[in-house]
C-alpha cells in the first residue's frame, strides 16, 4: 500500500508547531469555508429516539432529493441507480470490486488522485497510467496513448473531472473522445465528479451525459468539497447498469448502513438556495488567481492555470520534491513561518515523474496564499544556494 503524498509528511508539520512555526497547509484539500449552517442545524437539531441503520443504499428520501439535483445540472437519473456511500472513497472503491476482478488493469490518466493507488491495492488491480504533461496543462492524452495501454485484461478508464490533482477541467470533446474509447472495447468509465461545482472556466459536462453508454459509465460523487462537509463521510455512486448496481448492493450490505448524521447532512444542504455556489466560487477563483500570479512570478517556477476544482501542480526548480517539501518542515521557517506541500511524484504511478512537482491546495484565504508563497520563494532561493 502505498503512503499518501497529502499526508506522509503530517509529522514534520507537527514538529514544526511544536517548536512555534505556524505551518500554510496548501498540502490537503480541507476547505476553510464554513460549512453551512443550515446543514449543521439538520444534525443538531435531529429529533429521534433511536439512531438507526439506514437502508443499506442510503435512505430513500435522500436519494430522491438527490434526483432533483442532478436534474438540474443536466443528469437523468433514477432514485434506485444511487447508492449513498461512506465518502466518495467507498464508492470508488466499491465500483472497483463490483466490475473488476484481482488482476484486472484500470487506465488512468496521471497525475492522479493517490488514493486511487490505494483502492486498486485494496481491490487486487493493476493501475496502468497515460501521462498527461504540465507543459500542455495536462489535458487529455491523444486516443493513441489509451489505445497502446490496452489488454485483454483492461476493464474500465477512470477519470476525475475536474480534476484532483491537477485542476484540470475536462471537455465535452475529450469526454466524448473516451466515450469513443470505452464504447469500442467495452471497457467501464469510471468518473469521480467531486469537484463539479468549481468550474473558473468552463462548463462541467457529466459522463453521465454521454450518449450510448449507460452500462459502461460509473460515477462518484461526494458532498464533501461542495458542501465543506469533508467529515460527514458521505458520498454516492451512481450508474444506470443494473447488474454493477446489484453487485455493489451486496457490499453495501456488508458495511451495513452509510452514517446517519451525515445523510441527514447531505439532505439538508440540498434545499439550500440555488445561489449558493455563487460566492464560494468566485472566492476560489480570487485564491487560484492568486496563487497562480504569485506561482509564475517565483524564478523557475512554472504553473499551469486550472480550470476548475481547488488544486494546482506546479514545477519548480528542484531535482527532488520530496526532499524539498520534507526540508521545508524540518529546516526551514521565514518569519516563523513555513509552508507545507503534496510532492509530486506521489500522484504518479510512473517511476520517476513529478521528482520536481508539487500538488498545492488553494483551500486558505487570499493573505495566507500570499504568506505562503513569500515562504515558498525565500525557502527556494535558501535551498538551492544551501550546500
């Protein structure tokens, strides 16, 4: 199993806090909007005797709200073609066991979301990547690239849209491009849609809105990021194909029930107003406009602009991430201060990419972003002048 890239580093930041250095976590996507209040008044103010299980596949009144909401960005879905799991996780996790057997191969374009890593362990398949470059702003590989990877033994493409850790937001063109791709060799198209509300610029366009492909298309969602509900634990696949509904049913079951609380959390943030992303939007897009100014303006530095989500990878001029970001924590502080990151290399699966890339998070305010990257070009220009 592999380590986390977000996380492997959480004991050099606590050291660091322990000896007063106030440490910019741009290494978590941990939003630092409030959850609303609303959503937290549904938990506090719950009205029963008894906590208890739900419906193995989330309670029904749930999963009907959930129909007018996908209604109305676009996704036809039916009430029964929901499984509410515990996190977006589960749901990956539990798409995998149910359409893939040990030894199957899934393709994913890379950088990818790391704990994709993990899953593919825990469900005994083998992650093959097609790697997307910083220089192009990783978009979609070229047709050829997918079609070279593919065996007997592939069984689905996943994707993340927009994407973790790139911010890279996906095209209807490039969606219908891996239509094209799944269709021809029956492959499953597994799209985690986490991030769906934070489009800068352009429009989100669902898999579940490609045509021709109901029973090769699985989708994740959570509402962790949309409703900084990270700690609810709720999430939901959602798939049209009966037979992967029915298979990911039975480990439902076994895991009995997803978490009660955050269901009633989930329902509860779906009546809040239709406005709501309005503001929250357009304060991740004033962080990534900063970060990414402040990024390009660091000497060697290179990053791309997302177009969506609240991740951004970066190049810098360093042979190796890892040791920088851990040199950050243990070594440095500028005005008692330092910043911690997710090196690249983590979110890869080919050896050797990403040695001199990092994943930052814009979750913290606009004059934390800016503190943050004071202490990313002063700890820049120390490191590579240290020896």
């Amino acid at each position: 199993m592999p380590a986390s890239p977000i996380r492997k580093l959480v004991p050099y930041a606590e050291s660091a806090k322990k000896k007063g250095v106030r440490v910019y976590h741009l290494n978590i996507g941990q939003p630092d909007i409030e959850t609303p209040k609303p959503v937290l008044d549904a938990v506090r103010h719950s009205d029963f005797k008894i906590l208890e299980y739900s419906h193995s596949a989330g309670n029904e009144s749930y999963r009907r709200k959930l129909v007018k909401y996908y209604e109305g960005v676009g996704v036809q879905i039916d009430h029964t073609e929901i499984i509410i799991t515990t996190g977006g996780s589960e749901a990956i996790l539990f798409g995998m066991l149910g359409c893939l057997d040990a030894g199957d191969e899934v393709i994913i374009p890379e950088p990818f979301y790391a704990n994709y890593n993990g899953f593919a362990v825990e469900a005994g398949v083998k992650v093959v990547p097609v790697t997307s470059g910083i220089e192009d702003g990783f978009s979609l590989p070229p047709i050829a690239a997918f079609e070279e990877k593919i065996t007997p033994r592939t069984k689905a493409v996943i994707i993340c849209n927009p994407n973790n850790p790139t911010g890279y937001l996906y095209s209807r063109d490039e969606l219908e491009t891996l239509r094209d791709i799944v269709k021809r060799h029956d492959l499953y198209l597994f799209s985690d849609e986490a991030y769906r509300e934070f489009c800068y610029t352009g429009t989100h366009f669902s898999a579940l809105q490609l045509s021709g492909v109901d029973d090769n298309v699985i989708m994740v969602d959570t509402i962790s990021k949309r409703y900084s509900s990270c700690g609810a634990r709720i999430g939901a696949l959602l798939t049209r194909n009966r037979q992967v509904l029915d298979t990911v049913l039975k480990f439902a079951q076994a895991r009995l029930s997803p978490p009660s609380f955050g269901q009633i959390a989930g329902e509860a943030a779906l009546d809040l107003p239709h406005d709501y992303f309005n503001a929250t939007r357009e304060e991740y897009q004033l962080r990534r406009d900063t970060l990414v100014k402040r990024l390009n303006n660091i000497p060697g530095v290179f990053c791309p602009n997302p177009g969506g989500a609240f991740y951004a990878m970066a190049k810098l001029p360093v042979t190796d991430s890892d040791d920088f970001c851990q040199w950050l924590l243990e070594s440095f502080s500028y005005n008692d201060q330092t910043v911690m990151m997710a090196p690249g290399s983590g979110f890869y699966s080919t050896p050797d990419l990403g040695k001199n890339e990092v994943r930052l998070a814009y979750v913290l305010n606009v004059e934390a972003i800016n503190s943050a990257m004071d202490c990313l070009e002063k700890g820049l220009e120390i490191y590579n002048n240290k020896v």
